[in-house]
C-alpha cells in the first residue's frame, strides 16, 4: 500500500477511484464486488500500459448514514 501511495506524486500515475454509499438495497456483496472490480481494473490497465501507473481507489459515503436511516425503507409515507 505504501508503495500506491508514494506513487501517487508520480505524473505517470492515474487512479481507478469507485465509491460506495451505504444504503438498504446494495449491501456488502456489492461493495466487495465494486473494490475487487477496481483493483482487477488497475492490475489490467498496468499489464495494458506498462508506462504508467494505476492506483485503486475506494471512497465510502458515510456523510450521516447510521442504522435508523438504513434499516427500514418508505413507501408512500408508509414505513
């Protein structure tokens, strides 16, 4: 990991950012799919473009999301 980012200050270096916010109807098998996705992505760039450097990077939303907001859904004003 030091290495990414070190190789961040590189002009070569690109990154392969994906993001995530927590929600009650794409739970952790999407979120492990869309990081997984983002690295095979960077190791396919790098073997594509060997000049130039790719970095993955995962954002996760997190802003105010907690339990009460994820746990239970409304339909029509209707919980």
């Amino acid at each position: 990991m030091k290495k990414n980012i070190e190789a961040l200050l590189s002009e070569d270096t690109f990154t392969i950012t994906t993001a995530h916010q927590n929600n009650l109807f794409t739970g952790p098998l999407y979120f492990i799919y869309k990081i997984v996705h983002a690295i095979k992505l960077a190791d396919h760039l790098k073997d594509s473009l060997p000049g130039q450097n790719f970095v993955p990077v995962f954002y996760i939303g997190s802003e105010d999301a907690d339990m009460d907001e994820l746990n239970h859904i409304s339909l029509d004003s209707e919980n």
